[in-house]
C-alpha cells in the first residue's frame, strides 16, 4: 500500500461522533486494501475516482469527504453493514 502523506490520528475523546465514524469508515478502506493485496490505483478504479480521493480516504484526511460519500464510495468495494447503539 502506498501512502503520501501523514495518515491523521483521531483524538477519539475530542472528536465529533460524526468525525470518528467518518475515520473509521476509511479504516474499513485501508482493511480492503489489505485483505485485497491491492494498491490505491486499482481501487481508485473499482470506485470510478481519481487516485488522489482514494490517497485521501486512506490517509484519513476526513475533512474532505462526508460520511454518506464515504459509504456510498464503500458499498461500491464491499457489503456495508451499519450497526447504530443509542447510549
């Protein structure tokens, strides 16, 4: 996998809900990278976007994307499933 960049750390205690759940959907991006042996080109082209929205996702520049781009982007690579627990 390649990465340009410094990937973003989130401060789970600080952040927004929104925020953390937008960086843990690209998290599921870097899993299907992984457990696809596939590299950031080739994933920019199963999603039909450019190279550099996917390094992007992968780097957790959350800032760029809203979370149902993130979704959609994600259902086009694999099944999404989403689990809401009110607390």
């Amino acid at each position: 996998m390649e990465l340009g960049g410094p990937t973003l750390v989130i401060d789970y205690k600080n952040s927004t809900h929104s925020d953390v759940f937008k960086y843990r959907l690209c998290q599921e991006f870097v899993k299907f990278l992984k457990e696809k042996n596939i590299n950031q080109v080739e994933l920019a082209k199963q999603l039909k976007v450019d190279k550099a929205v996917v390094n992007k996702i992968i780097l957790h520049k959350i800032e760029h994307f809203t979370i149902d781009r993130l979704i959609d982007l994600l259902s086009l690579v694999k099944s999404v499933d989403i689990l809401f627990k009110a607390s």
